[in-house]
C-alpha cells in the first residue's frame, strides 16, 4: 500500500494519516545541515503496518539528498540508522 508522506519543515514534522489517525516523526535542527529526530509517533490504532519505518526511510531520504548529517534520541530511527550503513555513515 501506498502512504501520502508530507513534510511540514515549519514543524519539523514529517506526518501520514491512515483511517483518520496521524502517524508522524519530529527532528529538531541543533546546527546547520544536521537533522535531529526526536520522536516517531505511530499510534496503536494504526500500528503493526510498518508506518513508522516509512517515516524514518522519508527523512533519511530527504537527509541524504540535501547532503545533511542525522542523530537521533528516538530509540526507534536510531536503531534503523544503526542498521543500515548508508544512513550510519551519515551519523554526527
């Protein structure tokens, strides 16, 4: 299935809404070209479809085609990032 992933870079939210209920991960901009994720928000009424790694795999996208760093208090995106080498190598 196909999700409409938005980004709200006002908010520093990247956001999708399913039946209604909106999934969404936050990042903060500590420093130039450097994105922060802070939070990956999949509520329990539309959980288990994967919703939250499309967040992350869109930010990582958007991270890497701007030629941006990445770090992560979210245990979730810093856990993904862990485990993908081409996002790894783009930790500071």
């Amino acid at each position: 299935m196909t999700y409409d992933i938005t980004h709200d870079a006002a908010r520093r939210r990247y956001s999708l809404i399913v039946d209604g209920v909106e999934a969404y991960l936050s990042y903060e901009r500590p420093k130039p070209k450097h994105r922060h994720i802070t939070h990956t928000i999949v509520p329990d009424a539309i959980g288990g479809r994967g919703l939250g790694k499309r967040l992350v795999v869109r930010v990582m996208e958007d991270i890497i085609a701007d030629g941006e760093t990445v770090s992560a208090s979210c245990w979730f995106a810093k856990a993904l990032i862990e485990k993908t080498p081409e996002w790894a190598a783009l930790e500071a």
